[in-house]
C-alpha cells in the first residue's frame, strides 16, 4: 500500500530516512569515522557527534535533501509519485507546489550521478534502437522553435534532436538494458557489446545496416530478421524482447515528452529502479528507491 502515513507526518519520514541511511551503521559523513554518539536533535532529526573529528552532523546531512525549505515528506511523497506513478515534474509542481527547478534539482538530477550501467552480457543479446523525439525543455531556447511543416522520414540523429536510444536485452542474464547514444552507428554498437563474458557473443537484430559490420567479425555471431520483408521472428532470431521493453521505455518517457536530448540521459536512468519496484508495494518501493537516493 501507499505509505501514506509517511507523506503525512515529518517525523515518521524523518524515522524512515534514518533507517535507510544508516542500514550499514551510522558514520561521519566528513571523516567517514564510524565512532559517534546521539548528541540531541535538529528538529526532527536526530543529531550526532563524531568523535574523531568532532563536528556534529543529523540525519539529512549530506543526502539531496539537505538544507532544503521543503519538509522532507513532501521530497518523499515526489519521488514516490514520480517512480511509481509516472507523474511528470510539472505535475508534481503543482501537487506539491514546489517549482519545477527545484524538484528536478532534488529528485531528477541525482540520477545522473549514478554509474552509467555496465552490460556484463552472457547471449544471446538482442538489440534494436529506438528514437526519442527530444524538445528543448530544460535548455535555454537557444533557436527559434521548430517547424511542425516539413517532417522528414527515416532514422533520427542526435544533431536532429532525435537522439537514438538503444535496447539491449540479453537472454542470458535476463537483463535489459536502455541506454542513450549519439549515433546509431557501428563504433556505437561496438562500444555497447564490448563487456561480455563469452567470447563469440551471439547477437540478434533487426535489418539496419549498422549492424553488418557485426557479421565480418569473429567476436560476433549474428542473426538477424528483416521487418521490411515482413519477417518478424525466425525461431529464436527475434528482437521482440526489445520492442516490448523499448515501448515500456517509451510511455515511461510520455509524460516527460519535449525534454531536451542533454537532459534525457536522467530520466531512462530512472526507468530501470521504476523497474524493480514496479510490482512491490508501495512502502518497500519507496524503501528500495530511497536506497538509491540517499
Ligand atoms: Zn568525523
């Protein structure tokens, strides 16, 4: 269930933060010493005194959510809503009321500190790539805004604001993977296969013609179906694992619709927790997304 509960009282959010936080132990976060004491309170946080170097520090210290104006079951109740619901920032910014810069400062902008992932790919892998119509939300409109008149046909480029978003699924490990590229070009394709644990990495695609290059290369073994022809799976030579999870990705990203290609990075970065928690209940999903936040 929604933890509602939480979004109602700062000091059961304050309780839940503190849990999280310290699930290893509480330490300093200056000197990282792990010899402290409970040293009172800062409003409804509990206040500590590192021993080693002698600052004290609360539980908000040093997480997204320090020295903020907004109450800390509010931040709670955005990023639940946001993963959990799909709701896009503008909405937050007026259910919250806290302006949309300040809640992609808080909510969005730690996802970019997170590691890119790293496919550590077993095979089969299936790829395909998907294209994102980006705007300009989020950047400085530094040109006139684009004309609806003349629509051109065919596979979009980062320079169109149509960057290519690519797809990986590996049926080995059963993980999958939406990462966002420059190009949709041979160097690209190259870069996203190279962590494997096989040696001949069986791959499997559509027809596009970056992908040929994979075909003169022993590293490679590649299948692949040709959609123009109508031909959508032959035996295990299909990309439909893709399809599915790039149309996931894509309605992921519907809300968001218009965000900038530099900004867009974020946002599938927060496709893949929305994942994990997707069919948990609300208060072990708010749980697992604060792990990754705080
Ligand atoms: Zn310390």
């Amino acid at each position: 269930m929604f933890p509602l509960k939480t979004f109602v009282s700062e000091r059961r959010a304050a309780n839940l933060c503190q849990q999280i936080r310290w699930r290893d132990g509480v330490y300093c976060p200056r000197c990282r010493g792990e010899s402290v004491i409970r040293y009172g309170s800062y409003r409804v946080f509990q206040r500590y005194r590192c021993k080693n170097c002698d600052r004290t520090f609360n539980d908000q210290t040093g997480t997204v959510f320090e020295h903020s104006a907004v109450e800390l079951r509010k931040w709670f109740l955005a990023v639940s809503t946001y993963i959990r619901f799909n709701t896009s920032l503008r909405q937050l910014d007026v259910e919250i009321d806290v302006s949309y810069k300040t809640v992609y400062r808080r909510v969005q902008r730690p996802q970019e500190a997170l590691d890119a992932p790293r496919p550590q790919l077993e095979g089969p892998v299936e790829i395909d790539e998907l294209y994102v119509k980006a705007g300009l939300k989020g950047r400085e409109r530094d040109r006139p805004s684009r004309s609806r008149g003349l629509s051109t046909c065919g596979r979009g480029t980062y320079e169109q604001d149509k960057p290519p978003v690519f797809i990986l699924a590996d049926r080995g490990t059963g993980n999958r993977y939406v990462l966002q590229a420059k190009a949709a070009d041979e160097s690209t394709i190259r870069l996203l296969l190279a962590d494997r644990t096989e040696e001949s990495l069986t791959v499997y695609t559509d027809g596009f013609r970056a992908y040929e290059p994979l075909d003169e290369d022993d590293a490679f073994d590649r299948e692949f179906v040709v959609h123009g022809d109508g031909e959508y799976a032959n035996g295990d030579v299909h990309v439909n694992t893709c399809e599915s999870h790039g149309s996931l990705a894509r309605s992921w990203l519907s809300p968001h619709r218009g965000v900038s290609k530099d900004k867009l990075t974020p946002y599938l970065r927060t496709f893949q927790p929305r994942r994990q928690v997707f069919r948990k209940p609300g208060e072990d999903a708010l749980k697992t997304i604060l792990e990754t936040a705080l």
